[in-house]
C-alpha cells in the first residue's frame, strides 16, 4: 500500500464529518463497558501483584457483575460494537492529516480492536468451549510454566502490556476530544491526555511485573 502511494498527490484537508450520534454512542457504549467490566477487570488484575489466593478471591467477586446472565451477552454485543464504529472512524480519520494525538488516539483503537477479537477468542472459544478450562490466575500467567520462562508464553507480555496500556491511554484519547469539543483549552486537553497516557503505562507495568511473578505484601 504504502509503494503504491502517490507521493505527489496532496493528502485531502476534510473529510465528511462523522455523524454526531455515532460518536456519542461509540462513547456512552465506552463508558458502559468501564463501569460493568474494564474497571473491574483491570483492578482484579492489579491484585497480581498480591498473589494467586488473592487475585481469585477478587476475581469470583467481581465475575458476579460481568458474568451475569443479562450482562455478559451485552457487554459482548458492546464490545462488537465498540469495534465497528472504531473501524469505521478510523476508516474516516485515516483520509486526512492529523495531528500527533488524534494519530495515537486512531493507531491505539486499530490496536484495541484486534486485541479485544483475540481475546475474546482465547477466552470464550478456546479456553471454555475447546479445552473447557476456568480462565483464572493459571490460564492468565501461563501456569505452571509462567510467562517469562516458556518460549511460546513469552510472547505474551507485550501483548497484555499494550492491551492494558492503549485500553487505558485510548480512554483519555477520547476523554481529550470531549474536553476539546467542551471548550476547554487544547494545552489543559492535551495535558490530561498525556498525563492519562503515563498512568495507562504505570499501570500496564505494575500488572504485567505481577504476571511475572513480582509480589508485593503489605504487613
């Protein structure tokens, strides 16, 4: 694709705007997903770092919420959705210029996207419907060889890594567009995303050292 560009021709200035609506409900449907699954989801698996016991102490708890019988089969069909409406504007946002953050905010949901199929995948279709396994502590850090120490599970720390870092810094991609959009300054918007993005990665770190068998104890 990219030899056969034509480096002479101009890039075009505008684009048909996205309809208003879809972007609203790309962010509500967003918001949704953070409250009934990302947020939980994300902190059962901080509790990695305190060790098995723990992490599916939390983990049977909070599957209560997101394995509900009438939330799990919507958060599926938001998901899919989150996916679509992504494809689409990066389909749109991807014909003209843009800038550095709107840049990071599209190569981070093309990213997303993909990780969010695999993992659907690797959890409802190879993990509970082929080997028929519980997708706890073992089946997340590769037990019992681990992560680190296997040559085929290696492969998956930069893969959780970047999962749990673009879904985070993606959010506060989106949450600067909504402070733009609100008339509040580019240089206050742009901090909040930069700031979101260190968080993002602090929190990648902290999960992805705990998959790798870092524990920290509090006495």
């Amino acid at each position: 694709m990219v030899a056969r560009g034509d480096a002479e021709r101009p890039a075009p200035t505008t684009i048909a705007p996205v309809p208003a609506a879809l972007r609203v409900a790309h962010g509500v449907s967003a918001l949704t997903i953070i409250a009934i699954f990302l947020a939980l989801h994300i902190s059962n698996h901080l509790m990695f770092l305190a060790g098995p016991t723990t992490y599916d102490a939390v983990m049977k708890v909070f599957r209560h919420v997101y394995r509900a019988n009438a939330l799990q089969p919507a958060l599926v069909a938001l998901l899919f959705f989150q996916i679509t409406t992504g494809i689409h504007f990066v389909w749109r946002y991807t014909r003209a210029p843009s800038d550095r953050f709107q840049t990071f905010q599209i190569a981070s949901g093309v990213y997303l996207a993909i990780f969010v199929l695999g993992h659907m995948n690797s959890v409802f279709v190879f993990a509970r419907t082929y080997l028929g396994i519980d997708t706890g502590w073992g089946f997340a850090t590769g037990a019992p060889a681990g992560l680190v120490q296997d040559a085929w599970n290696i492969r998956l720390v930069p893969h959780y890594a970047l999962g749990v870092f673009f879904a985070l810094s993606h959010i506060a991609a989106g949450a600067r567009v909504v402070l733009l959009n609100n008339g509040v300054r580019k240089l206050i918007a742009d901090r909040v995303m930069i700031s979101g993005a260190l968080v993002a990665a602090l929190v990648a770190a902290m999960i992805i050292l705990g998959m790798c068998g870092l524990r920290v104890q509090f006495v």
